[in-house]
C-alpha cells in the first residue's frame, strides 16, 4: 500500500510540474508575441519620425519658416510628403479632380488643407 501513495504523489508531482512548466512556457510565449507586437510599433514609430523629419527638411529648404514647417510635418498624414503637399495647396480642387477621387484620395486631400489652415497664422497676415 505505501507504494501505491508514493507511486499516486509522484505522479501527482509530476502532472503538477508539467503544468506548472506548460504556464510558464504560455506565458512565455505571450511575452515573446508583446515584445514582437512592441518591436514592430517601435519601428513604425521609427518610420513615422524619418518621414516627419524629411517633411520638415523640405519645407524648410523651400519655406524657411521651423515654426510653419515643424507644424506641417506634424499634421501631414505620413503618406503625403511635401511635394504632393505644395501641389494640393496650390492647385484648386476641380484641377485636382477631387470629384472623381476615391474616399482614401479625398482624405489626403483635405487633411492636407487643414494641417495648411492649422499652421498658417492667418490673423497675422501669414505665417512670418
């Protein structure tokens, strides 16, 4: 009989361990799966401060003005860079063929017109 309770603990150990150890090796995953999800938001993160920084590069070589130019790189969408920013604030709407855009071009459109109308100064004649 005392080897039947030893052999029932042991084994009861045993299963006791292998769970233990198989919550261990989940949360372990779980952590590795974060740190992938963290990698990946680090460098879009990255990605998004290059390109803000290109905006604002170009806009101070052709501008001059870090106010103005640290404000459009902010309120850009990141996939319109500043070229396609002069190009939409100069050209009328029905030049552009806003009516026959897609919802996605549309966006691009006017969120480029608001990010000009947040970052010009307009009570001060500009943005000098």
């Amino acid at each position: 009989m005392p080897k039947k309770w030893m052999v029932t603990i042991c084994c009861g150990l045993t299963l006791a361990l292998m769970n233990a150890s198989w919550a261990i090796a989940g949360e372990q995953e779980d952590l590795l799966k974060k740190i992938e999800v963290l990698e990946q938001q680090l460098k879009e993160l990255k990605e998004q401060q290059k390109t803000r920084s290109e905006k604002e590069f170009h806009c101070l070589r052709a501008v001059g003005r870090e106010k103005f130019c640290a404000c459009i790189a902010e309120k850009l969408p990141p996939e319109v860079g500043f070229a396609e920013y002069v190009r939409i604030a100069i050209t009328p709407k029905e030049e552009l063929g806003y009516g026959g855009m897609t919802l996605e071009q549309k966006r691009r459109v006017d969120t480029a017109i608001s990010a000009r109308d947040a970052c010009v100064e307009k009570g001060k004649g500009g943005f000098w």
